[in-house]
C-alpha cells in the first residue's frame, strides 16, 4: 500500500511542475490552447509508444460501443484541465493554483461519492466530511493571502 501512496504523491507533486512547463509552453507559442495542443499531442505519443510496447491488445469496437456515453469525456476535462492549468498558472502562482485545484478536487470527490457517482462507491456526505473540505477553502485563503 504504501507504493501506492508513494507512486500517487509523486504524480500529485508533478502537477505544479507540469503547470509551470505547459505555462513556458504558452509563452512559447502564444496561447494556453496551443501549450495545451502540444502538451497532450506529447502526452498521446509517450502513451502511444508505451501502449505498443507493452503490445497491448486493442479492444473491440464492440467494446467500446458498449461504453457508457460519459465515458468519453474524460479528454475533454483533461483538456479544459490542462488549458487552465496554463493560462492561470503564472497568474496565481504554483501554491495558490494548486490548492484550489485540490480544494476543487475534495468539493468533487465528496459529492462523486456521496451520489456514488462514475463507478465510485457510495459514501455519504458527512460533517467531518464537510469540515474537511472547509478546511481545504480556508487553506486556499491562507496561501492565496501569505
């Protein structure tokens, strides 16, 4: 267990470096829409080369007929995710951009899984719950402030 809470920190802890590169992208070509064309295109080849490494088996397109509609629309958050990330990055600085992308993330999760939304399990909302994420709005003020 403890890997994997190593392997998902060390993920958490490439967000702000990955802001603060697609943010030099932007300034490089002009737009957050092109620092976030780019960042993905790199993205879908690393992905592309690993996948055929690994000679994953393609699946079916009755497979993916079978999907849910909603499940498609993971690129597109990614995309409107990266795009913020870059035009908002040099604006708010890595802290205060990163606290309300984890505050925004808490107020999500807590509601995914209140509603057991998206395949998550079902977990009610609950006041230490809401505490928490109080806390994490409070702490994007306190960063955002000092």
């Amino acid at each position: 267990m403890w890997l994997h809470f190593i392997t998902v920190l060390a993920a958490g802890a490439m967000l702000p470096t990955q802001a603060g590169i697609n943010a030099g992208l932007a300034r490089g070509w002009g737009h957050p829409l092109w620092a976030a064309t780019v960042s993905f295109g790199v993205g879908t080849l690393v992905l592309l080369v690993v996948a055929l490494s690994a000679r994953l088996v393609l699946p079916s397109w009755q497979q993916l007929a079978q999907l849910p509609t909603w499940s498609w629309s993971g690129g597109v958050l990614g995309a409107f995710y990266v795009t913020v990330m870059v035009a908002f990055a040099p604006k708010l600085g890595a802290a205060t951009l990163l606290a309300l992308v984890v505050a925004g993330q808490m107020l999500a999760s807590v509601l995914l899984d209140h509603f057991g939304a998206l395949g998550f399990s079902q977990h009610s909302v609950s006041l230490p719950r809401l505490v928490g994420v109080v806390l994490l709005f409070a702490g994007v003020m306190l960063i955002r402030r000092y």
